[in-house]
C-alpha cells in the first residue's frame, strides 16, 4: 500500500489537522475528542445541523461545514462512525437554542451511536430531531437488509436542509424538509476499482482487471453483482434507470441530477457519465435542472461514480440555489 | 478457582491481547463481508480499556483501603471505553452487551449462576440495541448457543469453569455456522446471496472473547 | 484498462459534451474546432484570456473559463496540445478588442502550435500576447532541457491575471501581471501511481508497487527520480524544499500554498500535505497568507499530489481574492 | 520510375498505413521516454491526410480537365492537414518540414537534386521551429544523416531510388544512434540521464516516414 500519509493510525487527526490549516477562515477542528464546527460556533436561534460518519468519505462531511450547511461534522475513523463521546459535544457545540437536526446516514453502526448519543443529549435538556438518509437504490429489500445505504444523497439533504436552517426555518421545518429530501432523492454507484483502507492495507475486494462491481456502498463493500468492463453509456444505464425507476419519475418533472465521483475518478470520466445519465432522463421527459458534477462523497481512492437523482419542487430548487459556503461546496 | 474482579480484569487484558493477536484475520473476514475494520476497532476500543486499567490499578495501588473491587466494576468501566471508543457497528453492541453484564455482576465474585445471568443479560443487550434475532449472520449467532450452553452447563451442576468453558465452545461452533448463513442484518446484508461462505466477524470476536473469559481463569494475577 | 468512458477516441468528445450540459450556466462548448468560451462570448473592452494544452487535465483549463478567469480554453487530444487550427479561432473567440493574452504551458509542442496559431491570428490583425508558464521546479537545468514544465502553478496565473483583466487592465498590465505570477511561481509534484492514456491502455510508466516517482509532470511522463516509499511528511519535504530554495523564499514573506492532487488523490490525504508544506514554510519563517488544496491541474486517474508556492505581494493577493466563477472554482 | 504527383500519394499513403500498422511500437517508445502519444497522433494526421486525398481524388476524377497536378500539391495538403490534426510536438514539426519541402517541389515530377532539396527543406522546417541541433535525440538525429546520405548518393550519380533509399537507410539508422544519447530537446529531456537507452520516437517515425518513400517507388499506382 502506497498512500500520501504518515503512521495510518493517525491518518484521520494528520488530515484534520491540515484541513483545519487550510480552512481557518471557515472551520474549525476540535481534537479529542474530533469533530469540525463552524468557525464562531452555533448560531443562535437558528437551528443547528449535524452530520457526520466514517472518515474516508471526504470532503463529506467536514467539507460541508459552514454558512448554508452544517454546523458540525464528527469523523469517525475511516470507514467507521464516531463513537457517542464524540457525537454528544458536537450535538451540543452546534445548538443555538433552536434544536439540532442530526443527518444519519442509514448503516447500523451510525444509527447505534447516533442513537445513543441523542439520548444522552436529550437527557441533557437537548432538542434533537433525526433524519436517516438511505438513498441508495442498490440494496433492494430492506426486509432481508439493514435497510438502504445513505450515500451521495446525503449531500443534497445536507444542503438543502442546510438552507432552511440558515433561512430560519425552526427544528419542525428544517426536519420536514430533510425528510422531503430523503423522501425524493435515490442513488446507485459503480466501483471501477476498488480502494485500500490504511490501516488494512489490502484492496476492500478483489475486483478483477476486466470486471465492474455495480451497486457498491461507500465503504469499499463489495456491490450487489459485477459485470465485465461495458462502455460508460451501458455503465450509466444500469445505474440511472433503477435511480428513476425506483423514484416513479414521470414525464415532465424537474430533478437534480449529481453524478459523484468515487474518489479517484478523474472529472473528465464523470462528465461523460453526466452527459449520457441526462440524455437517458431527457428521454423519459424529465427535465434536469440543478446539476452536480464532482467527488463529493468518496471511497478513499476507489474509482468508480455514483448517479444521484432529486425530484425538484419550487421549494426545494430555490434552497438549492441558497448561498453556501464550506470549503467544499461554494455558491 | 474464584471469578473475581481480578479474574475480570485478566479476562479483558487477556482480551485486548487476543484481538491484537488475530487483528488481522479479523479484519480480513469484515473485509470479505463488511468493510474491513473490525479488526482495527476492536484493537483500538480493547488497548483503550487496558489503558483505563492500569490508570486504575495505579490509582487503586495509592488508596487500597478504598474497599473491595467488583467484577461489575471492571465491566462497566470495559462498556464506557468500548463505547467512547470502538464506534461502528460493534461499539455500541460490545458496550451495551458489558453494560448489560456489568449490571448483574456487582459483586466481589460471581458464582455460576451469575456467569449464566451475566452472558444472558450481554445477549439481551446485544439484541436490544441491534434488533437481530439468530440466523441473521451476526454475533448473535455466537452469543445466543452461548448462553444456552453455559445454562444448560450449570443446570447439570458444572462450575464456574465447566459454564464458561461450555459457552466459548458453543460461541465458537456459532461463530463457525455462521459461514453457511446469508446476512440479513449489519453491513454483510447488502451482500445478499454473496455473503454466504464467510464467517461473520462479529460473531467470530465474540468466540475470542468468550475464550479468553475461559483462559483467564487458569491464569493467576501478576 | 477500464475506465468510464465510450470509445477511447471520443473521450474528450464526450467528456465535453457532458460538460456542456452540466455548465450551460458559464460555459459553452464549440464542436469542431473544439474549444470552450464563457457563455455570451467576449466582453467588449476587456482583454481576453486564452488557455489550453492537451485533455486529461481536467479541470485545467476549461473548468477555469468564466468570470474573472479565461474566457476561452482549448482542450487538445489527451496529453497533446492542441492544433493551430483549433487555436485560432479560440484566440478569435476571446477578444473584446483590447488584445488576447494567451497563456501557454511551456511543453515543446503546445509553445509550437500556439505560435502557429499567433503568428496566424497577428495576420487576421489581432493583438496577441503570450505568457509561458515553467513552475515545475523538477526540470532543473534548463540548458540541458526543453525548459521548465507548466504545471499546477498554471492555474494561478489563470486566476490572478483573470482578475487582472476582469477589472479592466489593459493588455500590458494583465501580460505585466501574468509575468510577475510566473516569475513569483514554483512547483514539484509526486506520483505514486502512473496513469493510463485511454487510447494507449497502459499505464504511462512502470512503478513498482513500493516506489514513488519524484518530479512528474503532468502528463504521465516519468519523474526525475524513483524512491522507496516514505511516509507523507518526507515525501511533502521532497517537494516543497526544491520549491521553496527555488523561489529563495526568506523570513518574513507571505505566500499562497496550493496543494494539487492529480486527480486519482483522496482529499483526506492532500490535507496532510498541506499541513506538511505549511509547517515547513513556517518554520523558515514565511507566512501562508492563501491555501488551496484540491485537484486541480490533474493527470487523468494518477494518485500523487504537487506543492505550488506563489510569492504574495498586496497586489497579488487582492487579485486572488477577486470574485471568480467557473465550473471548478468559485467565491 | 518517376517521382510524380501519384509517386507522392503513394508515399503519404504508405505512410499512413505503416504507422497505423506500427502505431504500438511508436507509442511504446514514447511512453519510455515522452508521454505515449506519438503514435496515436500519427495515426489521427495521417489518416485525415488520406481522407483528404480521398475526396480530393473524387474530385479530380470529376474535374480531369484541372490540368497536371504537381508534387507540390500533395505535400502542401499533407503539410496543413498534419499541421491542424496532430498537436504535440510533432504536428507543426512534421507539417513544417512538409510545407517547405511542398515549396521546393511545386512540379510535375522531380529529380534527384530536388529529392535532395527537398530533404534538406524539410529538415530546414523542422530546425526552423524545433530549434534542435543534432544528438539532442530528436527527429533531427534521423533528418540530418538521411539528407547528408541523399547528397552522397546524388553526387556519386545515384537515380532518385537510389538516393531514396540512402536517405531511409541512413534515417532508420540515424534512429537507431538516438538510442544511447540523453535528451536535451522534447519532453525526453526531462528525463536527463534516464532518456538513455531508448530510441526517440519522432527519428523512429521519421525512419518509417522516408522508409515508405522508398516502397512507393515499387508499388504502382491503382
Ligand atoms: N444489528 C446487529 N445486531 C447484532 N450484531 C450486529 C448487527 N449489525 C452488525 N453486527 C455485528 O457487527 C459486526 C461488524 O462490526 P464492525 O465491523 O466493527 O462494525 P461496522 O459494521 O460498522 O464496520 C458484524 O460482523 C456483526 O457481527
Ligand atoms: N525541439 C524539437 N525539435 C525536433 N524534434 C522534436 C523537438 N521536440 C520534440 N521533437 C520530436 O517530437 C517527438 C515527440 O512527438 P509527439 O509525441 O507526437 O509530441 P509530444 O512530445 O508533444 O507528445 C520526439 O520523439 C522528437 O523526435
Ligand atoms: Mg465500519
Ligand atoms: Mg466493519
Ligand atoms: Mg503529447
Ligand atoms: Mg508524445
């Protein structure tokens, strides 16, 4: 294993550390325990947004701290949700009095600390609401499943909720519309290669040299079944059409259209994934109006992308198109 | 033969050195069907613990006269660094299961009857906070034959050694029939069909665990 | 080779194409010749600012072209520059009547063909100026070389004498700047893995699994040295003592630090560069007054990163900090 | 055996399906020692040369009154189609020699000294914007020795198969002498002293250029 970093065990404070640097003007980090806020802290009276996760997956979700955000991130260790000493002061840190939404993303290991970190917060006289994003399509019944993934989903309900807490909308609004967000938004990725996590130093899976592993998490699991190397255009496919089937999209709707990059994927390979995921909804009649285009939310190294699809209402383009300003996403 | 605080403590050193010990091969059945760090997280959350302990036993060295040390103790202060420091899926399981366990066991020393309420009442925590019921290719499926072993033990007049014994045993058959099982709860779920042919790493440390509860009878404290 | 594309040779075709649509907003792309200007063309008055070279760069250059940074960018096949007859009309395409400053990266075959194109375009009576970017700090002898590379540094050239132009500079005084910019500009970069050229199918030099290559360029091209793998903290001083020696940064100057990832980098671990670089440059006493980590200047899915430092003087920061709006970066 | 407009098709032609044909071999080279496009650029310029042949030839056949056509001619369309389809270093260096050497053949058919002089013009163009002067390993280390061994072989009477042949033997084994030397021109020179001991793959490609000059003068025209 060959990565940019010094002893693995510190590779998530070295990272932190260097991001705290070269974001100062925007984040700050909190060590021991680790999570990032905003810099000036919880804003008061407006609602305070949380999220947080495994590390590995950046610039989700420190990336995303900052005006129109989050409030606060907690990493875990790679691939490993924080535990609840780290989630309770960051629950707290981010509370201006109005109530703190916590932004989940659906896997056992972060709903459990989540959940007993919440409890903990609200024996401490804490407003919490939670949201579980579980937007990826791949995992198809959740009755012999944990339930769906949350994956590159979890950015839109992050920044749209985001927007809605910075407009003022109290903990009920900004709940509701999170909920809105999951409720409209699905996922399915595809692994070209798969990524090594420091500490383990070996590949997550073995993918062979000429095969796809379609429907991947985020985590470096292997996906649902692989299939030999096809052109992008077929790749697309597989991916979108179970997005928008399982969505119901029908003619003449809006959405948002994301195609999110694995980690290290090179931009040119994601737009050529973005031109035909749009070409397949324009023939359904579906207009795409927002579009993303980036590695946002990430496997370490992995190559791969992932299709994400929002429906769109008025409401929820125009807390889209709110201002944001985190080291990550910026407008 | 007494399971004691001291007992407990040996079995949680004894513990953090067997997971160091098989890291690797832990790590390497999550990479097959997880994600690949339970291995580190269980290394992690256990080195922490041990360093609780001997932040303790050089305290405890200074004020002896502070009075008998319970088994409950030990594992609750196991439960609170597990969960402070484990984090995935197995931290708030591992911990609630010794929270659980240290509730049972506040006592000097526990007899068998107590081991059996004590392994009972981790499992119940481990499905209370987990929701998974035997089958679903857990650590369930160690914890489960487990605490049927060990009552099944002590109801036939067993000590406290024979209980333990008999639920390491079972815990680790357990943990080997998990590897026929398609998982239906924890990160393997997403797998389906494929996570069959590998056995379930959570339920592959539980049969460390328990048989390092067994190992650390026959040693004696340092 | 398995990547997200179509048919080798339509790569950049079809990347463009997506990109096209993604961006519709900033950008429009003009097939065949191809090249990208700023949606509604050149602004009168303003002088115009050209960049291109080969694709696989990506975001570098057409991801730059918007306002206060190029209004045309011409993407060559990958790793080739572009042709004369792609240039020209680029350079066409940008003026506003105050001339066109075309920014060129110093590889042999892009200085031949933009030479072409200007010596073309000085026929047709356009007033064309050129800037030749040579941060790469690993080319140390130019006597015995091509020259020095462009690489990451590029970028700041693009967004300081963007700004220049966008508030009305006039073509000397944005070339002025654009010269201050290079000759103020270093850069070395490191790979750790090759990349692979998609009509090529193999990777673009054979590195053995614990090794890294020291000063790449940019376009799969081995480095000047091979060293047995090192962890971060070596590796970052590799890069930035060449740079900062270079520069002969001394106590008490302010510098922006751009961390560039080439393009297959985890976030996570260009941070602990960053963090790296900037701990070295404050201990000789130099100020990082500006950050940038990301992958910017990239070379298609290779994993490495590159230290830029610009030497900073009010006038240079000011114009870092001027508004900027392109696909890839924005404030 | 004339070196006509239908000589020069035929050499463009041949050119392009023999780097079609080796088009690996050149890439190979170039990502020892450059970045692994020279044969694919080749490829792109000399297949949309034989494009514009072709629908010129459509052409000519419907317009046959046009009058003779001039050797010339198809060097200076293989000049500016190279010119505005390669890149890289090699497009304008290829289409610079092509339009000089279009310059000094504007006629029906040529003779040995204008074979000569159109080597040298070439060569001209090439140095003309590469600036490169002999053993920095460039195309020029092929150019040079195949016009000094074309002047040879004139001015020892050769015919123009002759010195045809002697400027590709001498070219290919120009390329071949590129092997040993360290590159101070092209992106090679960034290697330094690792550009030793591979062969440059603009001289490689020159040597296969004029190597289809000399098959062109076999092969008849269609
Ligand atoms: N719902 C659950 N109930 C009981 N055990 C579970 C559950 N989900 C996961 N596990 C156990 O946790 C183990 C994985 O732990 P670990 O790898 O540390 O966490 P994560 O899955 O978050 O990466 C699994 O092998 C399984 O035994
Ligand atoms: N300054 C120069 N003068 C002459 N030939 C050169 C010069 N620079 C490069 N070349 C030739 O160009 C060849 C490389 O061409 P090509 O790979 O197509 O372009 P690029 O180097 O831009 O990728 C080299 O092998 C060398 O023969
Ligand atoms: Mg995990
Ligand atoms: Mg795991
Ligand atoms: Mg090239
Ligand atoms: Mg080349």
């Amino acid at each position: 294993m060959k990565k940019l970093l010094n002893d693995p065990a510190n590779a998530v404070a070295d990272s932190l550390a260097g991001f705290a640097l070269a974001h100062a003007d925007i984040i700050q980090v909190h060590h021991d325990p680790a999570y990032v806020t905003r810099v000036g802290g919880a804003t008061t009276g407006k609602v305070g947004l949380v999220s947080g996760g495994g590390a590995g997956h950046e610039p989700l979700h420190t990336g995303f701290v900052g005006d129109g955000m989050l409030d606060v991130a907690v990493p875990g260790a790679v691939f490993t949700s924080p535990t609840p000493d780290q989630i309770l002061p960051a629950l707290q840190a981010a509370d201006g009095g109005a109530g703190v939404l916590a932004i989940v993303k659906n896997y056992t290991g972060d709903v459990l600390n989540f959940d007993l970190a919440v409890e903990l917060a609200e024996t401490e006289g804490l407003d919490v609401a939670t949201v579980l994003v579980n937007d990826d399509v791949a995992v198809e019944d959740s009755t012999y499943t944990a339930g769906r993934r949350g994956v590159a989903g979890t950015l839109c309900v992050e920044k749209i909720a985001g927007a809605a807490a910075q407009q003022g909308g109290d903990l009920a609004d900004v709940t509701g519309v999170a909920h809105r967000v999951v409720d409209n938004v699905r996922s399915m990725g595809v692994a070209v290669t798969a990524c090594t996590v420091p500490h383990v130093g070996a590949p997550s899976f073995d993918l062979p040299g000429d095969q796809l592993e379609i429907g991947i998490g985020i985590h470096g699991e292997p996906g649902r079944r692989r299939v030999k190397a096809v052109p992008a255009d077929e790749v697309t496919q597989m991916l979108l059409d179970p997005v928008a089937d399982d969505l119901e999209l029908s003619a003449g709707e809006r959405v948002l259209l994301f195609v999110n990059g694995m980690g290290g994927t090179p931009a040119s390979e994601l737009y050529v994934v973005y031109g035909r995921a749009r070409r397949l909804l324009e023939q359904r009649g579906v207009t795409v109006a927002r579009s993303l285009v980036g590695s946002y939310v990430t496997s370490l190294e992995m190559q791969g992308a992932s299709v994400t699809v929002l429906r769109l209402d008025d409401e929820l383009a125009a807390l889209w198109d709110a201002p944001v300003h985190t080291a990550a996403l910026r407008w | 033969m007494t399971l004691d605080a001291d007992w407990a403590e040996r079995w949680i050193r004894r513990t953090a050195d067997t997971v160091a010990g098989r890291r690797d091969e832990l790590t390497e059945l999550d990479r097959q069907i997880g994600d690949g760090d339970h291995g580190e997280n269980l290394v992690r959350g256990f080195r922490a613990v041990v360093a609780k302990l001997d932040a303790r036993d050089g305290q405890d060295g200074a004020t002896e006269a502070a009075g008998p040390r319970l088994v409950g103790d030990v594992l609750k202060l196991t439960a609170t660094t597990l969960m402070s420091t484990v984090g995935g899926a197995s931290g708030p399981l591992y911990g609630t299961a010794f929270l659980r366990a240290a509730k049972v066991t506040g006592r000097e020393s526990i007899d068998t009857r107590a081991v059996v309420a004590m392994l009972e009442s981790a499992l119940e925590g481990i499905t209370v906070r987990g929701k998974a019921t035997p089958g679903e290719k857990t650590m369930v499926d160690a914890w489960t034959p487990a605490v049927d072993a060990a009552a099944q033990a002590a109801s036939e007049g067993g000590d406290e050694a024979a209980v333990l014994r008999a639920a390491a045993a079972a815990a680790a058959a357990g943990a080997t029939a998990t590897i026929p099982l398609v998982a239906t709860k924890g990160r393997a779920s997403y797998l389906g069909e494929r996570s069959a042919g590998h056995e379930d790493p959570g339920a592959r440390s539980t049969a460390l665990l328990l048989g390092a509860a067994v190992e650390a009878l026959a040693e004696r404290s340092a």
